[in-house]
C-alpha cells in the first residue's frame, strides 16, 4: 500500500506521519506540499490512499478531487479538515472525498478515523454524517459560514458586499488586483458559492 500525505506543513506531514505508522506498518509513505506535487506523484507512484490538507484542494475543490480521481480511479481521500467538523460546509461534504479528519481530532479519534480509513477506504464520523443531512436541507447561519473565513477574506468580503469592483478594493487596500482575485475565490470555495449573487443570499445580505 502507498499513501501519499500532503500539506504544506512539514511538521503535520510529520505529525500524519506518525499517525499513521501507528495503525498500519508494511506500506510506502509519499510527501507533497502543493497540488501540483499530489497530481504528479499519483501519476508516477501507485497510490492508494491520500491524505491532503483542506487548503492544497481549497480554491477548487470538487474540481480537484475530480481530477485526481480521473488520474486514478482507485484512489481514496481522506481530507485533513482545519475547522470542527459542525463546520464543514455542503461544498466540502459533497466534494466526493472519502472522509474527513478534522485537526482538532484528539490523538485517539485521528488514530481511529486512519485506521478506519485505510481499513474501510472511508471514514465518516456520526457528526458528518448527521451533517450531511441537515445540510440538505438546512442553511449555515451568517454567523457560522464568517467564521470559517480568515480577517483579511472578511476584510475582503465586506467590499465586495459594499458593491466594489476588484480594482477599486485593490486601490483601497493596496494590493495587486489578481491578489483579490485570489482571496474572491477562496471566499467562493470556502462558502460553497459561485457568484456574488450566491454569496449575497448565502450570508443573508440580501
């Protein structure tokens, strides 16, 4: 079995790492810190299971996880999730990974969720399963969907909501125009929108 382990963190990859070698000892362990390292090492090793930080697939994710398995249909993903898992928006659980494991997991969860994972080729907590279905049906609240973005998307967010162009909120605060369409697009992902429009009624502006 090889398992590839991506994130931009040396020290988590270290951290999974270990993890891992405490459910399951006769496999090959992979490291990448970008996406393109996760696209290019499952197309020359045989990977069977992967583990990735939420940020690597961030911008687009169902896009992302949908290539990968493209590339190799056989693979799982086990998706290290940096919030609790009560926030995990509709986008993320429906992005087609494999199960989730939140960074705010205890050792002994993690080492369960893993050992599941690499038992099963899945692992879904009661929570996320229990969210999966009032999500259908029930939208986050504004409190709760502001809460996953970061200050300065926040900052960001609040011009767009004011109505700004791109350029406009790049000469307010500095910053080069394709930086703001940066931080556009993790707001998008991170809220599960694909317009201004969405993200209008999916904060409850409108």
């Amino acid at each position: 079995m090889n398992i590839l382990i991506a994130d931009q963190s040396e020290v988590t990859r270290f951290g999974v790492k270990l993890v891992i070698k405490q459910v399951k000892k006769i496999f090959q362990i992979f490291e990448a810190s970008t996406y393109t390292e996760v696209v290019d090492t499952i197309r020359r090793e045989d990977i069977s299971s992967l583990f990735v930080n939420y940020s690597i697939l961030d911008t687009q994710l169902n896009q992302a996880v949908h290539t990968l398995m493209v590339i190799s249909p056989n693979l799982k993903v086990l998706l290290l999730y940096p919030y609790r898992e009560d926030h995990l928006v509709p986008h993320v659980l429906n992005s087609g990974v494999h199960g989730y494991l939140s960074f705010n997991a205890s050792l002994s969860d993690s080492v369960s969720a893993i050992s599941s994972f690499l038992r099963m080729g899945k692992h879904f907590s009661a929570d996320i399963l229990q969210n999966k279905k009032i999500m259908s049906d029930t939208p986050l609240s504004r409190e709760v969907l502001l809460s996953l973005l970061s200050p300065k998307e926040k900052e960001i967010l609040s011009h767009f909501l004011d109505g700004k162009e791109t350029h406009t909120i790049a000469e307010a605060l500095n910053i080069k125009s394709s930086t703001v369409y940066t931080y556009k697009f993790r707001i998008f992902s991170k809220l599960g929108v694909r317009n201004l429009v969405q993200l209008s009624e999916v904060i409850q502006i409108m």
